[in-house]
C-alpha cells in the first residue's frame, strides 16, 4: 500500500524583541521606526521577563530587530552592546539569536557572529532611483551599503537572510537586477539561506501615499525569483500580507517554500498581525502542503557556528524530531556565563 506524502512548507516559530525603535533613517514606508531620543532602550530584565514564559512553548527563534543608530553617533558602540547582550541573554536562556539591525560593521558583523545562527538584512531594491524618493532621507540605504553588508556575511561565514521590498516606486526590471546581484554573491560565498519577497502593505505611521503591491504580481515574481536564484537559496514569503487563502497556495505553487517567523506581531508590519499556526496549517494542507517548524539556521550551515552554538542548535534539532522531548532541556554552554 503506497503513502501518501504532502509537501514541506517551513515557518520559524519566534519572537521578536526590539532593543529600540529609534531610526537615524525617514524611509516614507516604514511603520516601525520613531525619532531618535524617543524609544526607550529595551533592558535585560525587561527581555528576561519577556522570554521566560517562552521557554516551554517550542519558540526557538529570538529575532533581535532594532531600529539604527548613526554609525557616527557616541550612541552607536552602547547601541550595540546592547544588541548583542540581549543576543547573549537569549542563548543563555536556550533560544536561538537571528539579528537584523540594519548595516553594521565589519566588526560588528564578526562579533555578533559568535552569538547569533543567522543574520539578516534586507536590500529592498538595489535601484539608485529609489534614493531621491522613498529613501531621500535614508542613508543606510544606499545600494552599496546594503551589498556591502551580503558580502561581508559572505567573507565571515555567516547563514544570511536577504530579501525585496515590492512596490515602493522600482520597476519590474529592478526585481530581476537586485535578485541577480543577490544570486551573484551566493555563488561566490554560498551564505544566503532565503531571499524573502515582501509585497509593500500600507501601515498607519506611513508618510508614502502608494497603494498596496498588486497581489496578483506576487506569484509571477515568485516564478522568475526562481528561475534567477540558485536552488539552494529558499523563497519566503510573509504569510500575514498575504491575506487571501488562494493567493497564498499560488505564491507556493509559484515557489515558495518557507513562511518566515510566526510570532505575535510582525513588529515591521503592525497592523497586520500573523495569522494563527492552526488556521495557517489548515489553509495549506487544504492543498496537501504539510506545515513544518524549522530553526532560523539551516542544516548546511551548522558547521559555519562555533562548537558553543552547534551544540544549542543541535539540542534543537533533536527536539524537533523527538517533540515528546521536554522543551528547552538545554546544556548551554558555560562559556556563556563567562562573557
């Protein structure tokens, strides 16, 4: 008797904590960001409070996702201290750290990695025109920058996420140009573990008066993204902005394998809030898609991290191929209770 396989569609179960939500940049899309000197700067007993009750609910993935501090600014080194030792804190507490904090350093790229699996930064569009429009007072969003960012992830080892931010004022052309430089860089370092393709969804604290991207596009960008980028990167696609049932199967249809972390709230996209892991299974199985949880690290690239992380990361994969396990039964490592 033959048995009946469904296909794998992956999502991460996380959360998300937000060291602070002041931003140097004025993109005129974003619902996330407020003035410097506004956002109170999150604190380690703050995040304690706030992961503690995690720690028996399987969520493995910690997103640290902060707003920028001007890479000149006297604030910039306490800023990013405190990035990574809210980083260090949710290792200590057995979660796994995935930071996007917008462009650093090549140093702080190389000291983060020692405690985060993965990494991230969106490059959004690589279309210079964007910089006299919705990026007019943004500098970190300079193509190279951003590029600058993929690359140097590349040289340090780092698992990377990347991804396109669609209909903000590019053209069609722009998407295939920035997927080609991203597929250009994976073939020279093999570091990118998903491309995600983010449709624009207007927000209440956006100044930008554009409408949402066309969902009927989405699909075929998904298929030329595809065909573009090599097989080894996965397409993700934010299942909360992607409200139609149908629209999401023919975005996995199309090619997408991966619904990114499933959290709360999508702190980029607040008033879209992530739909529910049953009815998000539900809806794919509908279509004979199986819902799987995964880390924010993926396999290929354990080798990448340091004995320290690969033991938590190993300890993860374990209880996601044994759930009967007791969650967060982890040894972490005491060199963590050192630095």
């Amino acid at each position: 008797m033959s048995t009946f396989h469904f296909r794998k569609i992956t999502y991460s179960p996380a959360y998300t904590i937000v060291p602070t939500y002041e931003c140097f940049n004025r993109c005129t899309y974003c619902n996330f960001r407020v003035d410097p000197g506004k956002s109170p700067w999150m604190t380690l007993s703050t995040a304690e409070s706030l992961l503690k009750p995690l720690q028996n609910q399987n969520v493995c993935e910690i997103l640290i996702l902060s707003g920028e501090v001007h890479p000149n600014s006297p604030k910039r080194y306490e800023w990013f201290q405190c990035i990574y030792e809210l980083c260090e804190l949710a290792l200590k507490m057995g979660f796994l750290p995935h930071t996007n904090a917008g462009p650093l350093s090549f140093e702080e790229m190389q000291r983060l990695k020692n405690v985060n699996v993965s990494m991230g930064l969106m490059l959004e569009q690589l279309t210079p025109a964007l910089l006299k429009t919705v990026h007019r007072y943004a500098p970190s969003k300079f193509p190279q920058t951003r590029l600058q960012q993929l690359q140097w992830a590349g040289e340090l080892k780092i698992p990377f996420t990347t991804g396109l931010l669609l209909g903000i004022g590019e053209t069609e052309n722009d998407w295939w140009e920035t997927l080609e430089a991203i597929s250009d860089l994976h073939q020279r370092y093999h570091h990118i573990q998903e491309v995600i393709l983010q449709p624009h969804s207007p927000g209440n604290q956006q100044t930008l008066d554009a409408p949402p991207f066309d969902p009927h596009e989405l699909p075929k960008v998904i298929f030329r993204a595809r065909q573009i980028l090599p097989p080894d990167i996965t397409i993700q696609i934010p299942p909360n902005l992607v409200k139609d049932d149908q629209w999401l199967l023919a975005c996995l249809e199309a090619g997408a394998r991966d619904l990114g972390g499933i959290g709360p709230k999508d702190e980029v996209n607040p008033d879209y809030p992530h739909p529910h892991y049953q009815a998000l299974r539900a809806i794919v199985q509908s279509a004979e898609w199986e819902l799987i949880p995964r880390l924010p690290v993926y396999p290929q690239f354990d080798h990448w991290l340091s004995r320290e992380l690969q033991a938590i990361v190993q300890q993860w994969r374990i209880l996601q191929t044994n759930p009967t396990r007791v969650p967060l039964a982890l040894s972490i490592p005491s060199y963590l209770d050192n630095h």
